[in-house]
C-alpha cells in the first residue's frame, strides 16, 4: 500500500496482525515501534513487528510503501 502525508499528519499508534515492512520513498518522517521512535528518510526501511504498536508522524512530505508480510 502506498501512504503519501502532508508534513505534520499522522497516523495513529495501533498494531496489526501481520509483520509489516515501511520502505521511505521520500521526505523524512518519525516512526515508533513498541515505544521506540526512528527518524527515517528516503531509501530506509522499518520492520513493523506483528501485533507490536506502531505509529507515523510525517515531518515534511513523505511518501512510504507499506508491505505486509502474510505468512502460510
């Protein structure tokens, strides 16, 4: 799924049953996962653990690929 923020919008902390994976396509942004925060930019990734909090928190622009990973 393709995310596309304006700087300053968010999205809010909640979990997901599947591992996930947040490839940065563009801009910078603050990701946190089970309470630890990354500032991430262009060309970085970020493993969102299953059922681990997550939350996004565009600092400019910011465009992000999000793959879920869905295993047998």
């Amino acid at each position: 799924t393709l995310f596309a923020f304006d700087e300053g919008q968010a999205l809010s902390e909640h979990t997901a049953p599947f591992d996930a994976v947040a490839q940065v396509l563009e801009g910078e942004a603050d990701i946190t996962v089970a309470g630890k925060t990354v500032r991430v930019s262009a060309g970085e990734m970020v493993l969102m653990p299953a059922n681990q909090p997550h939350a996004v928190n565009a600092r400019t622009r910011f465009k992000m690929l999000l793959t879920i990973i869905r295993s047998a």
